[in-house]
C-alpha cells in the first residue's frame, strides 16, 4: 500500500485490501472515503467487506463511487462536503487514486491557483494537467489536444487485448500500438475453478501487466474515462486525451456483487465464497475441505455472465472431493439456476445429468439468487415464472455465489454500445456497425458467443486480421465462428470438454475418435490441467495462434 498526501487534511491511494486497514488506522488516519464503484476488478474486495473490517476498528467510513471517467462537478462538491464532515486526516482511494484527487482539484480552484493544483498533484505523483486543461475550458476536455497519439490503440490489458497486441505484432511488427490498462496484474482467470477444487494454487494464475505486454508495444498505465469516436480519441483519468487511427476495445466484465443484497457483506466469511474473485478461490477450497456434513448451495445468476459452466464447476469439484472422502451422503447439494436447463448446448446435457445423479444434487431451474443473510446462513431466490411469488429461503453451510454481471460501467455509458448496454459488434467480423475504424472482442461485445478465454483466443487473431485489412495489410477478411469452449470439470481427472459456436453448432477442435467432447474424458482433463495455461501463457499470449488461425474470405472494398 503505497498512499500519497496531497494536503495535510487528504491522502489519496489506489485499491486498498482489507489487511491494509490496520496499517491506515496506525498511521493516524480517522476516516476513509471510497471512491470506486464495486466489481470493477477480479480482485477488488467490495466496499462493504472495508467498511466492517474499518468500522471494528474505529475509522469512519463514506461510500462515494464515481464511475471512471465520470466525475461531474456535483461528485466534488460531495467529496468536499465528504471532507469537511469527516474527521481528519481522511484517506481516500479508488482504483489508481486518480478519481480521488481529480475530485479535490476540482474544487480546490476556490482556493488554490491551476499551477498550485499541477503542483501539489505532481508532488503527489499524479499528472493533472489534463484535469487543469477542463478546468480552464469550462468544464469540458479539449478535443484538439492529444496527450498522447498512436496508430492502433487497445483498451484492456486481459486476455484479449494482450492477445491481440501480440497477433497484430506478429503480422505487422513495426505497427505502431499502444495498450491502456489501469492495473499492474494480469490474471489467468480460467484456473480460479482448479483453484477452488484444491488443483493449483491462486499465485499459478497471476503475472504481472508489464510481463505479458508484447514487446515494442507502449502500456499507458490508466483507465479509460470516455469515448470520442468522431474525433477518434478516447479520455483517460487524470483528463488526459489519446488519438487513435484504429481502437479495440476490450474492458472485460463487471461483477455485480451489489445485485444481490447481503452478498457484498457476506463473501469471505460464514461460508460464503465465489470462485469468480481472485482472492475467495482459495477460500472455496478451505470451505470443501472443511464440510464433513450439512448443506452446500451453488448458484447461477441470469445470463450473459463469462464462464457459464464455471457455477456448476464449483459444484462438481466440491462434490467429487466429498464423494472421495466418504461424506457426500451427509452433505446435500444444491443447485440454483436462474436459467431454465443445465447448460444451453443440449448435447453435453446428459453427460452432466449423470453427475448430477451421483452427486445426488438437486436441481432447482428458474430460481435466482436475491439475497443473503451471511450471518445466519440463509440465501433467499425468486421464482423467476412467478416474481411476485413469496421467496424461497434455504439454510446453508456453504454457499458458492456468482453474481450477475454486465459490462463495465464505462462502456454502458459510451457511443459504442447497444440499447443493452454491450459493445455493438458485426458477430462474423468484429468491427463495430457504426464505427468502421473500431473493434471489439471478448466478454463486453454483444455477439451471442459463449464468454470463455476461448472465445478469446480465436476471436483475437480475426479482430488482428480485419483490422490489418482495414489498414490495407491484408488482402482477406477474417471470420469469426462464434467458436467457445468450456472444460467442464466434473471430477478430478475428468473433463468434459463442451466446444461449440453460434447457435449451439459443435466445433470440435479434435476428431471424435481421440476426443468425444460429450462424454468425460481424462484426455480433456491433462488439457484442462497441463496444457491450456501454457497455450495461454506461451501460445495466445505470445501471439503464438496454434488451433486458433482464423477462416478468412476474399473481400473487395
């Protein structure tokens, strides 16, 4: 934890953890304001977990989210009020720290001068010039101004935007790219189910940003505030501009714990967990190995969410572990599916169904999870046929949540989006349909594909290929099938491996004879285990596209 005092009243700090409370309440601090919304990172602890942990040791806490990219002028009169109320000093922090201190900027100019806020920011680490520039021109950013300019600009540093990068390096190695991504770590989100069943430990899944960006390819380490496709340029915190010739975007999902009341205040403790957080994998495990009898409840939330197996993985791990210590029989598993079958692609139904049988798991369609009371260990679900009916509560020992998800707050507000909210892309090319100079891929885009690191991979090289063609590079547009892939891990040492694209169309990517993909195979488990994180790392990663090179068509212009 790394904080930076701009005035002796306020400092201001990127993410912070719960372990990191003590340390803040040491070092003198009263009050702490939080300024990221929740679910904006894989590995962000929501703000009702700071809040108690801050409240047990008597520091004051404020809740003030700001959507990255958004701060108004009435959010800083509400931090400036948060200020004055709050006993000091006050530690305030969002995911960088840039949205904090861009809120006391902006009201600072009552009694400070432009070169004293550039002054007292840049002694704080954080470049302003950008916030100055709005300030000065009433409160909008300049658009002829470009901090930064580059031929090909990519807005995420996960699995598709390094992915991309490097394809398009390796196509066009002097092409000029430039990646913006606010955090310093990369995760290989696929293994956080093998982490929850006690297969690999969660530090296997992380690397560093700065270690997975291809070479010769500039990282502009911020967030992405607003769009501005007309003027091809796009706004990072801090206010500052960069100008593009070509953009991706690819920002990932948000989770949205909030959705779910009592699910912010209840992960990590009284058997609460989700394997779709970085930091509660691990706890998953130590809750399996700890259940010896009682209840075990799993859910799945409404789709689109990324990994629709990855709800009833939790499931099947859990029970494989308990059916091979010999207290399954004394554990009842639950599962709760807001959606109405157990996975959309029918051929791999009856495969799962006997699992379900020998886990002797009770399936529970068109139930979704609303809320939960950790404390006394009840989760309550809506019968999504008759809303209006009263809940259905159960009792639990353990409760493995996933929690509804959406794009990120940033791209729901943004030109680039449909009326649900999810990047409009062309499904077969990736480009978007009102912007010709703009792609997209991964979990954010409306192309009705699984959202899988899968989906990724194969998505990546034809977004690299259409863009190159756009440019005039290449001679063949590329097509996307809508190809995803789901190792289904119903048993340690067995895979199902589900792979199929638009519209439910199997697309195996071996013959049959050495891989049926409907029916559990230990061939798909040493893939699941041994080979995929090094064709993620080593191959995807690399721009290395092995089974991943994309079906391409003559196209005139």
């Amino acid at each position: 934890m790394q904080y930076a005092n701009v005035t002796q009243q306020l400092s201001v700090c990127p993410q912070i953890s719960v372990d990191d409370l003590e340390a803040i309440k040491a070092t003198g601090f009263k009050s702490i304001i939080c300024n990221r919304p929740d679910g904006e990172g894989a590995d962000q602890p929501t703000f009702a977990e700071i809040e108690a942990k801050a409240s047990s040791l008597g520091l004051s806490c404020v809740y003030q989210p700001v959507v990255s990219g958004k701060v108004t002028q009435q959010d800083a009169i509400t931090f400036e009020a948060n200020l004055q109320k709050l006993e000091g000093p006050v530690f305030a922090y969002c995911r960088t720290g840039t949205r904090s201190i861009t809120l006391w900027a902006m009201t600072a100019t009552k009694t400070l001068s432009y070169e004293d806020i550039l002054c007292m920011s840049q002694k704080a680490g954080y470049d302003l010039s950008g916030v100055v520039r709005r300030l000065k021109n009433g409160g909008e950013t300049p658009s002829d101004h470009a901090d930064h300019s580059h031929a090909v600009v990519i807005v995420g540093a996960g699995a598709g935007g390094v992915a991309v990068a490097s394809s398009l390096k390796s196509r066009c190695p002097d092409l000029d790219i430039a990646i913006v991504e606010p955090n310093e770590v990369h995760y290989y989100q696929p293994g956080w189910t093998l982490v929850g069943g006690g297969v690999f430990n969660a530090n296997d899944t992380v690397r560093t940003v700065a270690s997975v960006i291809p070479n010769n390819v500039k990282w502009i380490k911020a967030g992405v505030a607003a769009f501005a496709p007309k003027e091809n340029m796009i706004v990072v915190d801090g206010c500052r501009t960069i100008k593009y010739e070509h953009l991706v975007v690819c920002p990932g999902i948000k989770l949205d714990w909030n959705k779910v009341e009592g699910l912010s205040e209840s992960l990590g403790e009284n058997g609460v967990t989700s394997n779709y957080r970085f930091d509660l994998a691990p706890y998953t495990w130590e809750l399996v190995k700890n259940l010896k009898k009682g209840k075990a409840v799993f859910t799945q939330p409404p789709m689109p969410i990324k990994c629709a197996g990855a709800p009833q993985k939790a499931m099947y791990m859990s029970c494989d572990h308990w059916f091979k210590e010999g207290v399954l029989n004394d554990i009842n598993v639950e599962f709760y599916n807001t959606g109405a079958v157990l996975f959309g692609v029918k051929e791999y139904v009856p495969a799962l169904m006997e699992y379900v049988k020998k886990y002797h798991a009770t399936l529970n369609f068109e139930h979704q999870l609303v809320k939960v009371d950790g404390k006394a260990k009840v989760a309550s679900f809506k019968k999504v046929a008759d809303p209006d009916a009263p809940l259905v509560e159960t009792e639990f020992d353990m409760l493995h949540a996933v929690p509804p998800q959406s794009p990120p707050d940033f791209i729901k507000v943004s030109p680039l989006v449909d009326g649900t909210g999810w990047i409009d892309v062309d499904q077969s090319t990736l480009q978007h349909k009102s912007f010709e100079n703009i792609f997209a891929l991964g979990d954010a885009i409306n192309a009705p594909n699984a959202k899988t690191a899968a989906a990724a991979r194969m998505q990546a090289p034809v977004v690299a290929n259409n863009l190159l063609y756009e440019r005039g590079v290449q001679t063949d547009k590329a097509i996307y099938n809508g190809y995803g892939s789901c190792p289904l891990t119903v048993e340690r040492g067995k895979v199902i491996l589900a792979e199929f694209g638009y519209g439910g169309k199997i697309l195996n990517s071996m013959p049959t004879w050495v891989l049926d993909g409907t029916k559990p195979s230990r061939l798909a488990w040493y893939l699941k285990e041994k080979l995929l994180p090094p064709i993620y790392w080593e191959g995807m990663l690399k721009g290395r596209e092995w089974l991943a090179k994309p079906e391409t068509q003559h196209a005139n212009k």
